[in-house]
C-alpha cells in the first residue's frame, strides 16, 4: 500500500474480498504508481495533485470505481484512463477543469456515471454525443457551460427518443439522471430541446434540479426553462439560382442565392480557390426565417472565372451552394457587333477529320489541325468556291488582342468569310462569318503570352496554310513601343548636337599646344603688353618760364613696361629732384 494511502480488504465468509485505497494526504501532488493491483475502489482526495500523466491506472484491470474529487486537477491526457475496461463509475467533481477529453470515454465502454459538477467547463463538442450513449448518470452543473450544440441534442439518446441495450440491441426505455442547474445558460433555440424536456413529466430523464433558469438574453435573464418560450433551431438550406454560367469577357454577371433557416441565416460569397471576393453584395430579408443575396460581378475578365461559394449559417448549423462562371473570348469587327458563342455544337469547329496543311513558323514546321466534313456543316450549308482569300497577316498585337487583315478575291455582296481561332494546338476553334468585303478583325480577350493560331477562308471552304497565321501575345504594346521609339530618336538628336562641340574643343587644345614659341612670344606680347614713353622731370632753371617737365628717349627695353591694359591711369610718384621716376600700375 502507498505510504500515503490507505489500503483496506473487505472479505467475505466466502473466502472472496474486495481491496478500496484511499489517498486524502494534503501533501501528495501525484497520482501514486503503486496501487495493489486488486484494487476495485480507488478515492484521491483534497490533494495538490494538478493533472493525471498518461495511463495512470493502466495496470488497475479490475478498478470500478475511481474517484479523483475535490483536487487541485486542470488536465487530463486523453489516455489518462487506458485499459479501464471494469470501469463502472468515474467522479471528478471539485477540481479545476476547464476542458475534458469526452473521447477518452471510449476506453471505459461499462461507464455508467461521471461527474464532473463544480468545474470550470465552458463548452461541450458537438461530437461528444457519440461517447455518451451509455451513461446514466451526467452531471453538469456548477459550471460555466452556456449553451449545447444543437447536434449534441440529435445524436444523445436522452434527446433522440430512446436507449439501446447493448446486449440486445433493442430499443429499451432507460432512466437517465442529468444535472443541469448552476449555469450561465443563454436561452436561444440552440437549448430549446433542453427547455422543453424540463416542461414534460417522463420518468425517463430526471433532472437532479428541474428550476434550471436563464442567466440570458436580457429578457429571459431569471425566467425558470419551464417558463420559457423558444422556437427550435433550423439549420440552414441554400440553393443558387444557376450552377453554370457562361459570360462573355467584358460583360457583368448577378449571381445569387436564396437560403430558409431559423434563426435568419446570414449569406457570405467566397470562392473556392480563397481569392478574396470583392464584389458589391447586396442581402435583404423579406421575412422571418429567409434570406437571399445577389453578387454583381461588372466588367468580368478571365480572372473572374471559377467556382463561387454562397454559404448560409446560423446557430443550428451551417450549408453551402456552389456556381460556376465561365468567360469566354470576344471577337469583333469594323462593322458588326461583338458576338460571344456559348454553345459548344454551334461555336466550336472539331478539327478531326480532313487534314489541312502545315504551317511554317522560324524554320519550325507546326501542325495546323484536321478538318472534318461535320465542322464543314457547322459553318455553312453550301460553300463558295469562287472566293479567295490571300496575304493573311497580323498588322498589330498586344498581350490581349490582335488584329488580322487580308484581301478577297472574286468577292460578291453576299459572299462572306470565316475567321477561325485557337491557342495553337488545341483541335476546338472559334468561328466567326463576316462579309467578304471586310477585310479586317480584332480579337479581343486574348491570355498574355500565349501563342495562338488563326485562319480565314471563304464560308464553308476549308482553310489552307496560305490561309492561316500563328502569332504570339507575348510582344511589346504599342504604348511600350512608342515610347521606346521615342527614347531611340532623343538619344540620336543629343548626340548629334554634342559630338561636333566635343570636336570642336579637341582641335583648339591641339592647335594651342602645336603653335611655335616664338609666335606665342609675340603675339603674348602684342595682346599684354603696353608700350609707352618714359616721363622724366626736368632740372631746374633759372627762368621762371620754362616747363617742369620734359621728354627723355630712352632705350626700347627700359620703355617696354610690363603694366596691363587696365593700368594706363598710372600714377606718378615724385620722390626728389634728379632722382628717377617711379610707376604705380
């Protein structure tokens, strides 16, 4: 026996006995690991034990009842009760759970009774049901437990109507004991089938307290569940008003779904690849219980197409309904309006019979497809064979659309053409009659950088390789290419401006540097430098008459001063007499 417990022998006068262990020491915090292995009731009480380990008592073959109450316990293993196969009887009242592992009850299929009463649980799983279908004995109460699945109530035999006996596996009447009371319960239909079986008197299903009362709505706060008036849920049921839609590219497109359900089920758009939906939606409820929404999709491209969800949810549940949207190319002419195929017996031509010729692409050789007689039907009746078509070319393509031209010959008014038109490859093409005398197309809606084929003939006359085209939509724009050749023309006009001038600068440094000394002397010379006379004063005499200041010849050297231009105004300094002059420049 543990040093912590105590063991007692209950014997009989037969010779037979049962073991019981109790474990009550407030110092023990574990579950003890050596238990007599005859035990058949175990008890842990008023511990600090806080979570029972995996497979606790996996070796207690023979334990019917094991109580773990009033503890410090807030987790449990989902295989903290493996191998329990005897067990009749399961308490965990008192402790601090917030959560229980319900799928841990399929290892204890004898399992009458379990408590869990004066907890701290907060919700039960929908799925729960299925591991309760052989107790007897639930109680529930003094928790934190607000509402129950509306699942739970289908699939739980004190709510479906009836118990199975496990060994006969006929429907027997079975009372079973729950306990309800003591929690915050937010009345709605979600409980309704709770409220109505504490109205009915049934021997049944008892109730450990029938004054089980609403803490919510504010309306219901305090009304007993016998007093209260609730409709039953309804799970949703959604329906679309069409499973396909085939739009073509450019045009708008409502999509919209109706739903029944109670309480009103709310309606939300999602696609089925999780591309965010941003669309405008509108939703109006015309009465209690219906609901219907309508998508508007305006200006569809290719990245519009696929699979569109419309699910409908409300307390008792939740469903969905799918439609598909498919866009489809637009081709037009100068004159006629766009016109979009959506029948694939009158829109496509099936190229599998008749072979028409090959085309030759960069030295490549590219199959163009087979031609049979029933897609010869498909484009016209009778065909014309006095008219030609000839030189077949794209004049202009972008990443999206391309245009074709080329010229008929022996063309009357009520003769026509047929443009046809594929991703290269592909067998299916897409056919359009214009009149002969219109010798221009633009295919609009074209995937970028994909290569594609393209054939015009006279209506009802297969096409030949002359007749046909294969081009790319993966080439530059025509705005792209504008403005590279603008860049091309700018560059060309700057350097015609700036290659002369950097010549130009070239041939004055190199004449400058090639010029003689003597000729640079001399022009220096000639550009810096003033040539003027010498000013001297004149002694004086003794007549009064005569001049101060007289001219004196000097040598060419002593006359070249080295003065600039800028110093003509040149003072003169008197310093004293017969002493030379002096030149401030």
């Amino acid at each position: 026996c543990p040093s912590q417990c105590t063991c007692v022998y209950h014997g009989r006068s037969d010779g037979t006995g049962t073991r019981s262990v109790l474990c009550n020491d407030p110092d023990m915090y574990e579950i003890p690991v050596n238990v007599p292995v005859d035990t058949v009731k175990l008890r842990i009480e008023k511990t600090v034990i806080r979570r029972i380990p995996t497979e606790a008592f996996y070796y207690l073959v023979d334990l019917k009842y094991l109580w773990v109450t009033y503890n410090c316990v807030a987790n449990i293993d989902i295989s903290s009760f493996y191998n329990l196969k005897q067990l009749h009887e399961l308490r965990l009242d008192g402790n601090l759970l917030s959560t229980f592992p319900w799928e841990s009850l399929a290892e204890m299929p004898n399992l009458r009774t379990l408590d869990l009463h004066n907890n701290k649980l907060t919700s039960i799983p929908a799925d729960a049901g299925r591991y309760l279908r052989n107790l007897t004995y639930l109680d529930l109460s003094s928790n934190k437990l607000t509402t129950l699945p509306s699942d739970l109530m289908d699939i739980w035999p004190p709510f479906s109507g009836a118990i199975v006996s496990k060994n006969t596996d006929i429907l027997v009447t079975q009372r079973v004991i729950l306990g309800f009371q003591d929690n915050p319960w937010f009345c709605d239909c979600r409980i309704s089938k709770l409220i109505e079986f504490s109205k009915i008197v049934d021997t049944s299903v008892v109730l450990l307290d029938p004054l089980v009362s609403c803490s919510g709505p504010e309306s219901l706060a305090g009304i007993l569940f016998q007093r209260a008036e609730l409709e039953q849920c309804l799970k949703p049921s959604v329906m679309t008003s069409a499973t396909k839609i085939t739009s073509p590219l450019g045009s708008n497109v409502l999509l919209r779904c109706d739903a029944t359900g109670y309480p009103t089920p709310q309606l939300t758009w999602n696609r089925s690849d999780n591309i965010p939906v941003n669309y405008t939606v509108i939703q109006e409820s015309p009465g209690e219980g219906v609901r219907w929404s309508i998508m508007s999709l305006t200006g569809i491209s290719y990245k519009d197409a696929g699979e569109y969800r419309c699910k409908a949810k409300n307390l008792a549940g939740m469903s969905e309904a799918a439609v598909t949207v498919t866009v489809v190319a637009l081709v037009s002419t100068e004159r006629s309006t766009s016109m979009t195929f959506t029948d694939k017996k009158q829109s496509r031509l099936m190229l599998d019979g008749k072979k028409v010729s090959k085309a030759v692409t960069n030295g490549n050789k590219k199959q163009i497809g087979d031609l049979s007689k029933k897609g010869e039907d498909t484009l016209l009746n009778t065909a014309e064979q006095n008219v030609t078509v000839k030189n077949l070319r794209v004049i202009s393509e972008t990443d999206e659309r391309v245009t074709l031209t080329w010229k008929t010959v022996n063309a009357t008014g009520n003769s026509a053409v047929t443009v046809l038109y594929s991703k290269y490859g592909e067998k299916d093409m897409l056919p359009l009659s214009t009149d002969s005398n219109k010798n221009k197309v633009t295919i609009d809606g074209l995937q970028p950088s994909t290569q594609y084929m393209a054939c015009v003939s006279p209506k009802g006359v297969p096409p030949t390789k002359e007749q046909c085209v294969v081009f790319s939509t993966d080439g530059l724009n025509d705005e792209s290419s504008s403005e590279f050749s603008i860049l091309i023309v700018a560059s060309s006009a700057a350097c015609v401006v700036v290659l002369p001038l950097i010549f130009f600068l070239l041939y004055k440094v190199l004449k400058l540097h090639l010029k003689p000394k003597s000729a640079k002397e001399a022009e220096l010379a000639k550009e810096t430098y003033v040539q003027f006379e010498t000013l001297s004063l004149k002694p004086r005499t003794l007549n009064a008459g005569d001049q101060l200041w007289a001219r004196r010849y000097t040598d060419e050297s002593e006359r070249l001063l080295l003065c600039s231009r800028s110093s003509m105004d040149s003072q003169i300094t008197f310093k004293s007499e017969g002493s030379r002059s002096e030149y401030l420049c």
